[in-house]
C-alpha cells in the first residue's frame, strides 16, 4: 500500500485563512488525507458504485447513502479515505447524468470538486451551465495547497446522493478544458489535476459550514480563491456573493439539511476495506435522533475549530476531520519514519490519551494509538485505524483528529445557522 504525499489547501478566507491540512490523495509519497476546516480540494475519473455496505449501526432509509474504506480509484492505493457514490445531472435533466464513484467525503471542506475526467459517458462538463460573475463574465476558481494547486470553473448541476437530491448547485470542474487560463497569482507550485494527485474522482465537502469561502470572498476580491475570466482576456480575482460560491450539497436539500453523521464500523487492525453509513440530517428522521448519552460540542463559528489537550498543553485550533488520513499532532517523543517523515514509526504501539473540549465547554476523553507506520504500509491495507504523523508547520497550534478517529464511533456534523439537537451549529456531536 502506498502513502501519499501531503497537499493542503491553505485555508478558507471566510474562516481567517486557519492553515490546515488537506492530505489529497494516497499516491507516492508521504502522508493522505482530504481536506481541513478551512480548506479546498478536487479530483479526478470514473464512474460506479462506491462498494461496500450499509453500515455499522447507522440509518437504513432513504436518508443514508453507502460509505466505504477501500484502496479508491485503480492505481492510486489509498489509505484511511472515505467514499461515496454521487451522481450529477444538467440541470432539469433526467438523462444527461453521470454517477462518479470513489468520490471523497470530508467534513472538513466545503462543495462539490469534480475532476473533469471524471465527466464525458453521461454528461460532459459542457452540459454544466458556467456560472458568470457579477460582470457577466465566466467564474473560475483557484485552490491553493502547501505544495500545489488546482483551477477550473465553476459550473452548475443537479446533485444527487443516495435518494436525496440538491438542484441547481454551484459546483467546481477541475481542469475544466472551458477554464481561462490560470493566472500567476493561483500557481503555486505543481498543478493538482489527476487522479494519482487527490485520491479520488471527486471531493464531497460536508463540513460545518455552507459556504467554501463566505463573506469575506463577498466582500472582496481575494487571489487565490474566485476569478473574473473575460473571453480573450486574463482572469483577475472577484468578489463573490456567498450564494454564487460552492455550497455544502447537504444543506440544499428539501430536508434531513442540517447536518450529516458519518457512521463506521470499529477497526482493530489495518483491513482491505470498511463499509459504513453516512446519514443525512439530524433529528429529522427516526434514524437520525442525537444519543441522550452522546457529548456535543460547540466549534468556532469562523474557524469550526475546538481545543485539544495533548500532554498538558492546549491546542486550540484543533478539529474532527474525515479528510485527513490519520492523527496529526506533535509529541517528539515519538520516533517518525525515516523514509517518510510524515508518520510517527514507533518502535511499539503507543496506547496514548488526549481530551477534546467545546467552545461550550463540554469535554470528552479520548484514548487512541499510534503504531508503525511503515509495518500498517507493508500490510497494503486500506483502513489502518492507528496511523499517524506530526503535525508540520502549517499546523501550529492544531490536533487533527483525522479518520481514524471516526472508526467505531457515529461522529455527527451540525452545519452553521441550522438547529440540530436543539443546538444551532457549527458543531460535532460522538
């Protein structure tokens, strides 16, 4: 099984550009993950179904779509990535429609990121009305990581997940051959556009929040995120109104909008595969009720982040993300691996403790592991419950509770300006 090399997003400007991580994609290198409380990401080819099952304990109606851990697109050899099955639709059509499988969930982004390859059997990127600016002109968006980037435009579909569907959705097509060309100040580094690069066909962002980029993309142009791409001319930043940005599909929906939970089997050791549920809404259906005996907790309602105490000392940029591909934290006495220094290879598996605590103060405590990277590696499993790494620089003051933590436990995602438990988010609920 191969790791893959770290590419995140550096941040969403509508939460104060929090510099977290987005681990894209499982290909060759180093770490893998998706995306951040702040954070951007897209992806690339094909179609089908996601495989695997209906889930632990989670809900069995019309309201629950299929999850699944698996190796993800041929070729890539994910670890520790979330998937699902999405199909888009022209808008109104009931036929010129594509399902794209192996597409990534993440609470920790925002929006629907297609890789054009992805796009072409059913309905081509063409058939995905551009969406124009306030000047009439096409919008295309940069997405910036810590060693890449990616650019597209952002088009207009009908999403549909499971048996629930979003219409008229503003979406982003990767490499979207219709795209202006990018602008100087989008590159950063290597460009991002494939499958070997992100992991997936797709990115589904059902994090907290509503919009990927809010008001202060409204209020200003800001480079790096929305373009004005005249035809014939160079793209320069715009401002866009948060109703034009990509939007969280979940909360389009007519109903079971306020929130999603993420609900997967426990893991003991590394496994070919994990099927698990995602479940749409919260308090909205019998099978989506928020435990009694279940703790909630409240996030920053600009930056979605909590706190963590790791060893006596508080993070409080920290944050619950199904994106990333493992635990990512600073502790230096752990030993990380010499061929890929962003995991943790101790010599023995670390039985270690944090706590998680809510900007209401609630509490929880977690005990969780760590082991040896490089042996969950050799195993060539998909779902390696205790791998981690360091934290890195772009993640000062952060604990990324990343998907391991999401094994065993129904984690619940409350969106901004929605009730949900009678609780208005943003907040997480295990």
């Amino acid at each position: 099984m191969n790791s893959a090399s770290i590419s995140k997003p550096l941040g969403r400007a509508s939460r104060g550009v929090l510099t977290t991580i987005l681990i894209a994609g499982c290909g060759l290198l180093a770490a893998c993950g998706g995306g951040s409380s702040t954070g951007f990401a897209g992806v690339g080819g094909g179609s089908g179904s996601p495989g695997g099952g209906t889930g632990s304990s989670g809900g069995s109606g019309l309201n629950t779509v299929a999850v699944t851990v698996d190796a993800g697109p041929a070729g890539v050899g994910a670890v520790n990535t979330l998937y699902t099955t999405v199909t888009v639709c022209a808008p109104g059509s009931a036929t010129k429609c594509q399902t794209i499988d192996h597409v990534q969930v993440d609470t920790g982004s925002t929006g629907l990121r297609i890789l054009a390859s992805a796009l072409g059997a059913g309905v081509q990127a063409a058939d995905l009305p551009q969406a124009n600016d306030a000047y009439g002109n096409p919008l295309d968006e940069c997405v910036q990581f810590a060693d890449g980037y990616s650019w597209g435009a952002v088009r207009t579909a009908d999403v549909t997940i499971g048996s629930e569907q979003a219409m008229a959705v503003p979406v982003q097509v990767v490499a979207d051959p219709a795209a202006g060309a990018t602008p100087a100040s989008c590159v950063q580094g290597p460009q991002e556009n494939t499958v070997q690069s992100f992991g997936a066909n797709a990115i589904l962002g059902v994090g907290n929040f509503l919009s990927d980029c809010g008001i202060d993309c409204a209020t200003g142009a800001i480079p790096g995120t929305y373009y004005d791409c005249p035809a014939g001319g160079a793209c320069v930043p715009v401002a866009v109104p948060v109703a034009a940005q990509l939007q969280n599909p979940v909360a389009l929906f007519p109903s079971d909008n306020n929130g999603v939970i993420l609900d997967l089997p426990a893991v003991a050791s590394p496994a070919a595969t994990v099927d698990g549920s995602m479940i749409f809404g919260i308090g909205t259906q019998s099978d989506n009720a928020f435990p009694a005996g279940a703790g909630l907790y409240t996030l920053d309602r600009y930056y979605g982040t909590l706190t963590t105490f790791y060893t006596g000392i508080g993070y409080p940029s920290s944050f619950i993300d199904s994106g990333s591909n493992g635990y990512f934290f600073t502790d230096d006495t752990l030993t990380t691996c010499a061929d890929q220094p962003a995991f943790y290879c101790p010599p023995s598996t670390q039985s270690l403790q944090a706590s998680i605590e809510g900007l209401n103060g609630v509490t929880a405590n977690v005990a969780f592991s760590v082991d040896n990277a490089d042996a969950d590696f050799a195993t060539n499993g998909a779902a390696l419950p205790d791998l981690a790494g360091p934290a890195g620089t772009n993640l000062q003051g952060s604990f990324d509770w990343g998907l391991p933590f999401f094994y065993g436990r129904p984690v619940y995602v409350a969106f901004e300006a929605n009730s949900a438990a009678g609780v208005v988010g943003p907040w997480v609920g295990f």
